[in-house]
C-alpha cells in the first residue's frame, strides 16, 4: 500500500475519492484523465504537499496528499487524438488543460480555436507533427486563431504545420495567436519552428504581448481575404521587446514580416534577423513591413532581409525610429512597374540603412524623411495638447504635437511593473499610463497633473511603489517650417503652456554603403519629408535606366541637411541627370562630395546635375559631373554657394525673375562657371563679404544678361578674376 495501487482505478474521479491510512508513493489510472482511451493510462507521484494534479484524503478525514503527474508530457494521443480523424475535442483537451508540458504526436484534424491558459507551459511538437483544420460544422468567426496563447511564459516549439486544409473559413484563420484573447497583456511567448500554410489573415500573430520569440517559421500562400486586413507569414503590433528571426514566407498575400503599433502600448526594441520573402504578389506585399504610427521611440535592428519578386523589399513607413537596418537584398523583376503602384527596393522614413544589393526594382530606394523633432522640456507652465500648434518666441517655428510623454528616472529595478498600467504620482496627484521602460526610466503617457521629482510613484495594477529621482517632459513635433533652437521657450497654441527647449534632438536619416541595378525610373527618390528633415547618403555604387538621385520636394517641404558623399552611379542608360531637385521645396544645405557620373551610356540630353532651390550649394570634388548639351547646376532662388569647382557651371534656367549668387569666399583653387541662359532673367554674381570680383571693385556684383558666360577663378585670397567669358559685356552693379 506504500508503493504502488494495484490494480488501478479506473479513472481520475476514482482515485481521488481513494481514502487510505497511509498515502502510498504512486497512484495509476487506467485511462488517462477523463478520455477513456485504451491504453493511456497515468501515473502519479506522491509530492510532498496537499496541492496537486491528483489530490486524496486519507482515512482521517483530515490529511491530504497531493500528487504530481509522473507521466509527462501529456501526448495528444493519450487523450484520444487520432490521425485522420476529428481530433478536435482531443487537442483542447491537451492545450487548454493544466499540464505543463504536453506532446503534439501525430498528424490531427482539428476545427482550431484551442486555447492555451496555463502559464509556462510548453507544447512540444514530434517531428512531422501537424494540424490541419478540417471542413467544420457552422459559421466561423473572424479572427480564427488555431492555437490562441492566453497566458505568460508559454512555449510552442518543435516541428509542427498547421494547414488551413479543407476549412471553409481558412480566410478568417490564424495559425498561432499570442495576447489579447483574454484582454490581458501577456509575457514571453515562444513560438518556434512552425509552417503555416494556407491560412487567411496570418501565419504567426502576437498582440499587446511583451518580449514574444518567434523564430524558425515557414508561410506559404497566407492569402488575405477579399476585404480582409492581412495576409503575413509573422503579424506583430503593440509588443515590447520582440525578436522575429529566421522566418520564410513564399507565394503570401502581403508580407513577410510585419512590425506595427496599435493602440497606447509601445513598440520597442525590436530585433528581425534572417527573412526570406518570395513572390509576395499584393500591396504592399514587402519582405519586411515596419509601420509605426504613434509609437514611442522604437529601437533595433532589422538584419539579414533578402527578399525576391516583392513589391518592396524592406518598408518603414512613419517609424519615428532608430531602427538600423543592414544586410538587405532585394531583387524585383518588376522594371515597367505594377499596377499596385511604385515598387521600390527599400522605403524609409527615419534610422539608418547599410550594406545592401537592390536589383530591378522601379526605384532602389524610396526616402521619406520625417523631421521630427524631440523635445526635452524645462520651465514647463501649464499642460500641452496633443494636436495642437507649437510655436517657438525665438526662432518662430511652428509645428504640430504629436504625441508627449513624461521620462520619469526612478530608483531601483522597473521589471515588476506592468506596461499600460496605470502610474500616479504621490505628492502631485499626476496620473498617465506606463507604456515602456527601459533600465530604470519609466515612460509615461500624461493624463492628468504634473510628475514631480522627489516624489513616490506608484503602479495602479501592480502596486509597486518606487521613489522618482528626476522628470523630464518630452514632447514630440513635426511639420516645422523653420528650426526650432535649445533654450527657446515654446508656447502651445490652444493650450496656452509654455516651456523651454532644454534640448532639440532630430532623428536623422542615414543611408550608408549599397549597391543598387537595373532601376527603371530614377535610382533614389526623397519625396513625401515632414519637415524639417536631414539626410545623409554615402558610399553608394551601382547604376540605373534613368536618372540618378531626384529630390522631389513638395512646396513647404524642406531638407536642412543634404550629404552626398562617395557615389557612384556609373555606365548607366539614359539621360544622364545625376540628381535634380523638383517642384517648389526648399534645401538648406547641399554637399556634394565624390560624385562619379562617368561613363554615361545614355543620349546625355539632360544635365549632369539639375538643382532647384538650394541655399547653400557645397561642391566638392567631383570630376565626373560634366554637362553635355546642358549646363549642370541651375539655381532657381536666391542661392549661397560654398566650395564649388572642378568644372561645376551654374546657370538660371526657369528661375522667374532676377536671382542674386552670393559666391564663396575667394580662396585659391576654387573655379566656377556661370551662364545666363534664361531668355529674361539676370543673375547677379555677388563676392562674399570683402571679396573683389576684379574689375568691379570692391563689394560690387557681376551681371550676366541671357546669353552670357562667364567663368570665376579665385588666384588669391578674396580677389575672383573672370577667367574666361562669352557674350559678357563687363557690367558690374553700378
């Protein structure tokens, strides 16, 4: 009676109406659980405690011994699963019971919908393992997930494919689903080596969830539904912490991998690393689709993308990041364009891009850069309003508030908060909703009231009280037409507060080493800034059918910051134009440095270089931009001009009226040709400060009428000498 109960009960409701003197050390059961399936009887272990899988009173009526389940892991087939057969009831059975480590043995139909509730539980899958979704009985619903996680810790690892088979409602179908399926943030799910096939919405989802790992997964043809929102091997939105890697996606609808915000969590720190995507035949179908909308700072890396026949390779759309992405490849077979509009190799808006191949896609890379600003506030007066106008007393700059946030700096560790929870502060009676912590700074979402430094803060869901060292005001502003400066008080246009500017901070957008081919329309495009906007473009090689870099700015969109530095885009096959601003948008800066357009292929109708409106013009050296049967630079504005030579030739072609060159300050080497080509417009050549444009005396300007040409060397120090003129009469300003 010590050791084992021979012969066994019956069942599980059998054993634990056992009432013996002396609790032996196991317990067997001839059917396992409630399933009266032959042969998948259960043993239990005596555990030391009154809690447990199987419980028993002992004839005192007063004693429990608790039992632990000695026979584990729990396999589908001991509960009843068969292969090919419904093995619906079954595998809920396995999922939603309290085991914590269950085995998915065989191949199983299944109707879906199986949800796991038990923390740190693992599904092990066998081998071969697989759940496919058979024809079911009723209306589905949407949002049909196969296995749907509904607790922390959770594992579904192995090797396992869920198909969407014969089911009626594939279109509706998830394959695994993480959070949100009790309304509830959940933590740390592990969803590893699954494919998923013929589903509608997504092979992999995870929403609101926090640290998910989803790695080793295949999708193939996950097909959107007609009017369906989805169609993605990985779906992600609204999770902290993520890491997606080694994912395949073939023959889908959409993308491969999807990184998205939804509602008030945050998107952060965000890690994909090795994705194929192939043939995704849909917009925006791209291998990696990053959309940040409203989300707060996300960071990370997104390596190792290699994406074919996509119509974009890797896109991050509105996401506010300093996400770094490198190691891109991606090839399009798509050079006359798509009827779901431009396809491009990369589309970005903010972080930084490097080391990537870009082949036959209509456009290698799309930049948009956002020009948001970042704010560190001081002095603050009042609440600011999300959507109203920012205005700066000095500087004049204008500009939308986005979205605003306390940085609250607290003593000890942060891991025992809960993100979206509520945090109030003890002295200020401040309140806002905790949507991400990183070391030991909170990041608040304001609601009511003012946080304070000194005082104790505390968590509504999880109690946790902790002291705040220091607070800082962030807030976040876009759409600026001027600059706004550190020290300058801001004032909120309906909210009437006020603050100083302790420090402006711009993520930039940086694009480093690539190689871009065989692009049908221009090589890179900048469109579509929020100003204002910095860029940077280095180091990049390659060659394309049509022109090289177009900066195709809107009217009252700006650049402040334009580096071209180290490129090449050589033995290309059309007009020839190495990069040319368009429309009415305004650059502040311009610096041009190692450009190389030699050995153009094409008719060499355009010019080397067309420029619209750029302020401040800075050439470096550039032996490969000469003209052909055009001159390169046309200045259209009133434009400043810093270092330019080695052959660069300006002229005002469409500039509208009289336009004034403030040259660069005269030092020896420097060489610049200028042409009035415009059948009405002057150019005025004005020589900076104290210059001497010889012959004109001292702070007086050259004239050229249409027709004229004239070129400037600089042989000493604030002294130009024309060189050289055709049809120039010698008129200076009078």
């Amino acid at each position: 009676m010590t050791t084992v109960i021979d012969p066994q009960f019956a069942t599980l409701a059998a054993a634990e109406a056992f009432s013996p003197v002396i609790a032996p050390t196991y317990i067997r059961t001839a059917f396992y659980d409630s399933h009266q399936v032959a042969g998948s009887g259960a043993v239990y272990r005596k555990n030391g405690t009154s809690a447990g899988d199987l419980v028993i009173t002992l004839s005192d009526g007063l004693t429990l011994a608790g039992y632990t389940l000695a026979s584990i892991p729990v396999a589908a087939s001991m509960l009843g699963a068969r292969g090919g057969a419904n093995a619906t009831v079954a595998i809920d059975a396995l999922l939603a019971g309290s085991y914590p480590h269950v085995l998915i043995d065989g191949s199983y139909q299944t109707d879906g919908n199986h949800i796991i509730s038990t923390a740190k539980k693992r599904v092990e899958c066998l081998g071969g393992s697989a759940l496919t979704l058979r024809a079911p009985v009723g209306t589905v619903t949407g949002h049909y997930p196969v296995i749907d996680i509904a607790a922390d810790d959770v594992q579904v690892d192995g090797d396992l494919t869920i198909d969407g088979g014969s089911h009626a409602g594939y279109e509706a179908s998830i394959g695994i689903r993480a959070g949100l399926s009790t309304g509830a943030r959940r933590k740390r799910p592990t969803i590893r080596g699954v494919k998923v096939r013929n589903l509608g919405l997504a092979g992999v989802m995870a929403l609101c969830v926090d640290s998910p790992t989803i790695e080793d997964i295949d999708g193939y043809n996950i097909v959107t539904p007609t009017g369906g929102e989805f169609g993605d091997t990985v779906y992600v939105a609204g999770v902290r912490k993520p890491i997606v890697r080694n994912i395949r996606s073939a023959k889908c609808k959409r993308d491969g991998v999807v990184l998205t915000y939804t509602g008030n969590l945050n998107t952060t720190d965000v890690l994909v690393d090795g994705v194929f995507a192939d043939a995704h035949l849909d917009s925006p179908s791209a291998g990696v689709w990053v959309e940040m909308t409203g989300a707060r700072d996300p960071r990370g890396i997104i390596t190792n993308v290699v994406a074919n026949d996509c119509l974009v390779g890797v896109a991050a759309t509105d996401a506010n990041s300093e996400i770094v992405i490198s190691n891109v490849k991606a090839i399009g077979n798509r050079l006359s364009g798509s009827s779901a509009g431009n396809v491009f190799g990369v589309q970005i808006q903010s972080g930084r891009l490097d080391n990537w191949y870009i082949d036959r896609y209509n456009t290698a890379l799309q930049l948009e850069p956002n020009g948001e600003y970042q704010f560190a506030l001081s002095s603050q007066v009042g609440s600011f309003a999300t959507g109203e106008i920012v205005s700066g007393g000095t500087s004049g700059s204008t500009g939308t508030l986005r979205f605003q946030h306390f940085e609250i700096v607290i003593t000890g560790s942060t891991v025992d908060y809960e993100l979206g929870e509520t945090v109030t502060g003890g002295s200020s009676g401040a309140m806002g909703t905790l949507v991400d912590f990183f070391a030991n700074v909170l990041r608040v979402l304001p609601v009511i009231g003012m946080f304070q430094a000194a005082e104790t803060i505390t968590g509504g869901t999880s109690a946790i009280a902790k002291t705040a060292s220091s607070v800082t005001r962030r807030i976040y502003v876009r759409g600026s037409a001027g600059i706004f400066s550190s020290g300058e008080t801001i004032a909120g246009g309906t909210s009437g507060a006020t603050a100083v500017i302790a420090a402006p901070y711009q993520t930039p957008l940086a694009i480093g080493p690539g190689t871009l081919m065989n692009c049908s329309t221009d090589a890179i495009v900048v469109a579509n800034c929020v100003t204002p906007a910095s860029l940077s473009l280095t180091g990049i090689r390659g060659n394309t059918q049509s022109h090289g870099i177009r900066f195709n700015l809107s009217a009252g969109q700006r650049l402040r910051k334009v580096s071209l530095r180290d490129i090449a885009l050589r033995n290309s096959t059309s007009v020839g134009i190495a990069f040319r601003v368009t429309t009415g948008g305004v650059i502040d800066e311009m610096l041009v440095d190692g450009f190389d357009m030699s050995e153009w292929v094409g008719d060499g109708t355009g010019s080397s270089i067309t420029a619209g409106i750029v302020t401040r013009f800075i050439g470096g050296d550039n032996p490969g931009l000469q003209g052909t049967s055009s001159v390169p630079i046309n200045l259209g504005a009133n434009t400043t001009l810093f270092g330019l030579h080695n052959r660069a030739f300006c002229h005002n072609n469409g500039a509208g009226a009289a336009r004034t060159h403030t040259l660069p300050p005269a030092v020896p080497g420097l060489r610049i040709g200028f042409a009035g080509v415009h059948s009405t417009h002057v150019m005025n050549l004005d020589p900076n400060g104290t210059d001497t444009i010889k012959g004109g005396g001292a702070g007086k300007y050259l004239i050229l009428d249409p027709g004229e040409r004239v070129i400037l060397e600089a042989y000493a120090a604030g002294l130009w000498v024309v060189s050289s003129a055709i049809g120039w009469s010698g008129d200076f300003e009078a």
